[in-house]
C-alpha cells in the first residue's frame, strides 16, 4: 500500500506533538521523521514505531507486535520497529507518549553509528 495522503495526515495529528514532520516515500509505504531522525514507518497501511533495547518491552506489554517480512528465501526478518498500539490509534496523547519513544530509539541509534558508517552508507 502506497503512502497516501490520508495516512500522512493521520500520522501528523496523531504526531502533531513532535512539532514539523517529514515524510518520504520508502517501500511500499514510508518514513516518517522529526529532528531529523526517523522514527516511524507507515507500512500495510499501519503505522509502526521504532525500538531498541531500552524501548521494546514496552511496547511488547502493550501488546504491540513487531514488524516482520519474508524473504524470498523463506527466512523471516524482523525489523526494530513495532505497531503502535491501538490505544494509542484514537488519542493522541498516548500516540505522542509513543512517538517520543521511538524517536528516543532513533536518536540512540544515530550516536551508535561511526563516522565510518555513516560515510559508507552515503
């Protein structure tokens, strides 16, 4: 499912907290950013929140399940992002609550990266 534009509104009222957000296409969906730091994924018409070590249980006691595809090979990859939970899909307080989790997870993972991975990615 592509990024449509009513999934791009809906993640800025529910994210609307964060303050100005930036949404590029990716996949068959896309990434949504704050100060730079990209913290969510609209994917499967979903959005899906990113976590680390420091945030996962929590998601995970919210019953939030964690994104995963197939290869083509058959293996399942799971990727450090999870559901947002459905409490949170209809009150904004709660999603924003979420939101700073994720971008706490990505500002973490930014400052993991070395000069030498950034430059090599790029």
């Amino acid at each position: 499912m592509p990024l449509t534009a009513e999934m791009r509104e809906f993640a800025a009222e529910l994210f609307a907290g964060l303050g100005q957000l930036t949404f590029k296409p990716m996949f068959s969906g896309g990434a949504v950013s704050a100060h730079g730091r990209t913290f969510a994924l609209i994917l499967q018409g979903e959005l899906w929140v990113k976590v680390d070590t420091e945030t996962d249980a929590a998601f995970a006691d919210a019953g939030a399940p964690r994104f995963s595809y197939s290869r083509k090979d058959g293996r399942v990859v799971d990727v450090a992002y999870r559901r947002l939970p459905e409490t949170a899909m209809d009150d904004p307080d709660e999603a924003l609550s979420w939101a700073r989790l994720g971008l706490e997870a990505a500002d973490r993972a930014a400052v993991r990266k070395t000069p030498r991975a950034r430059k090599s990615r790029a």
